[in-house]
C-alpha cells in the first residue's frame, strides 16, 4: 500500500487507485496520490506554487459513479472512491486534449509534451493548417524576459502568480474571447509600458516557455542552449534581509537564468527583480 506524505500530520484516507488499495492524508488529491504510487499523469496548468485552475482537462481520470472524468490535479481524494486512470475513455480524453492543445500551440519547448504526444499517439495534425495558430513573433521587449505567445496554451498561471496568488500588482490578464483570447498587459502595449515590475514569477510557472528568460530565449536562438551541459546551485540572495532561496543555472561558467525553489516556505518560488535579474555583476570579469 502507498500512503503519501503532506508534511503536516493529518487524517488518512483510504480508497482504491487502478484496483490498489492507497493511503493519502486528507486534503491531498488525486494527483497527490498518483504520484506517490509512482503513476505518470501528465499535467500542464497545474502548478505546485497555485491554486488548481482546471484549464487543460490533460490530467482526467475516472471516478466510479461520476458522470463525467476528473482532473486529478484539483480533486481531493475522498475515503472510499475508486479512481482509474488508465481506462480507454481517461487516455481517449486525455489524446484528444493533447491534440487541440498542439493543433494550436507550438508544444516544442513544453517539457515532456512530445513523450506524452507518442505515448497517447495523439495526431495534432488531423486539424489540419487552419487550427487555431496565432502565429505571431515572439515579443522582445526589454533585457529580461521574452513572451512568445504562440506557445501559450492559455493555463493562465502566469495570471494568478502576477495577481493575487503571489506577486499583487495585475499586470497581465486575459484580453479577447473564445479564439481570440490572449494574455496580454493593458492596451496590448510593450512590458515596459506596463505595470510589470519584472519580479519574473510569471516565467517561473509558465509551463511551455510562452514566456522565457531573454538569455534562455537567445541562446535557444543560436543553438548554444544545452540543459544537460548546465549546474544547479541553490544558494541565499544576498540583496536584503528576506533571505530568498536562488537557484543558480550555470552553463559554461556563466549564470543561464535564476529560478527559485518552490518548496521553500518563505518564498514558494517567488522573488524580486534583484534576486531573479541581478546578477550581471557577479560575471563581469572584464
Ligand atoms: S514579471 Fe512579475 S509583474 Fe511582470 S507580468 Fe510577470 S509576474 Fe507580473
Ligand atoms: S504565457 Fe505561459 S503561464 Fe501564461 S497562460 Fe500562456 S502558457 Fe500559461
Ligand atoms: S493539469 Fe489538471 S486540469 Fe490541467
């Protein structure tokens, strides 16, 4: 039997997951449960830092006695339940969202997107070239984060880390309905004509790299950019006194982008423009 932790001691819970039975503390959910049975669902709206937006629908699973499937990432496991997540109308569903997702995104920089598209043999391409593209550059606006929005596939994380889930100053939102609909600032103008305070907590939840680090966007660009070439280092902030976790993304010698731990429970990932852009001067060696 798997039984998951939450780190606070709490009420267990008892149901069965793909026949097994499995223990999980209450509140936790599905998704909880699955991956501490070691089941891969695949997830792009959930973040671990937000609240459960329910956007993709790539995460559903059947619930015995439920009319419709469930997202795992939101429901909470209830004692008793009996969760499939392999069943042939969970894996249908969860094609078929993949499908409208890459008809009308580019997927390419969505980590694991491709091994879920192969895995669910989802065929993007029976929408045919008139799926619904945007089709536009990436904007490059200023010196520390690129948006490319033909890779936004509309989770809006990026909203709730901007707005009252973490950073409070709504910045960006959603401008336009149905096809039309797009993240954008007030006005559609440039970032720097916005309210944006560069603090970068939108990059940091942004699941498909719509918005990118402006050195991971131009090294992507050139061909230099090489995960497997590069170090981590998690290290203290040293502008104030909060004590931000940083960690360092080192490649050649040089910091590649600044991301944040999100278990740290001062910060949850978040940080300031200094913590998350600052750091030119420690490699200027001129
Ligand atoms: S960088 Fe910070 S302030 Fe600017 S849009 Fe992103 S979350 Fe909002
Ligand atoms: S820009 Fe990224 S985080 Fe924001 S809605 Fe698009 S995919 Fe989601
Ligand atoms: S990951 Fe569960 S609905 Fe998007």
């Amino acid at each position: 039997m798997t039984v998951t932790s939450l780190g606070i001691p709490r009420r267990l819970l008892e149901f069965t997951l793909d026949g097994q039975e499995v223990r999980v503390p209450e509140g936790a959910t599905i998704l909880d449960a699955c991956r501490a049975a070691g089941k891969d669902i695949p997830t792009l709206c959930h973040g671990d830092t937000l609240t459960p937006k329910n956007a993709c629908r790539v995460c559903v699973v059947e619930v015995e006695g439920s009319r419709t499937l469930v997202p795992a990432c939101s429901r909470r496991a209830e004692a008793g339940m009996e969760v499939r997540t392999q069943t042939e109308r969970a894996r249908h569903s969860r094609k078929v969202v993949l499908e409208l997702l890459a008809s009308s995104a580019d997927l390419s920089t969505t980590p694991r997107a491709a091994e879920w598209i192969k895995e669910y043999e989802a065929k993007p391409d029976r929408f045919g070239p008139d799926a619904a593209r945007l089709n536009e550059q990436p904007r490059i606006d200023n010196e520390l984060y690129v948006r490319d929005y033909d890779k936004c596939i509309l989770c809006y994380k990026c909203v709730d880390a901007c707005g009252e889930q973490w950073q409070n100053t709504f910045a960006i939102s959603v401008a336009g309905r149905g096809f039309d609909a797009r993240i954008a600032v007030e006005h559609d103008a440039p970032l720097t004509d916005s309210a944006c305070v560069y603090c970068g907590n939108c990059v940091e939840v942004c699941p498909t790299g719509a918005l990118s680090f402006r050195s991971e966007f131009e090294m992507r660009r050139a061909g230099t950019w090489d995960e497997s070439a590069q170090t981590e280092t998690t290290t203290v902030c040293a502008y104030c006194g909060v004590g931000c976790n940083l960690t360092l993304h080192v490649q050649d010698n040089e910091i590649v982008k600044v991301t944040s731990p999100h278990d740290n429970p001062v910060t949850h990932g978040n940080l300031c423009i200094k913590g998350r852009f600052g750091y030119q001067h420690v490699q200027n060696r001129g």
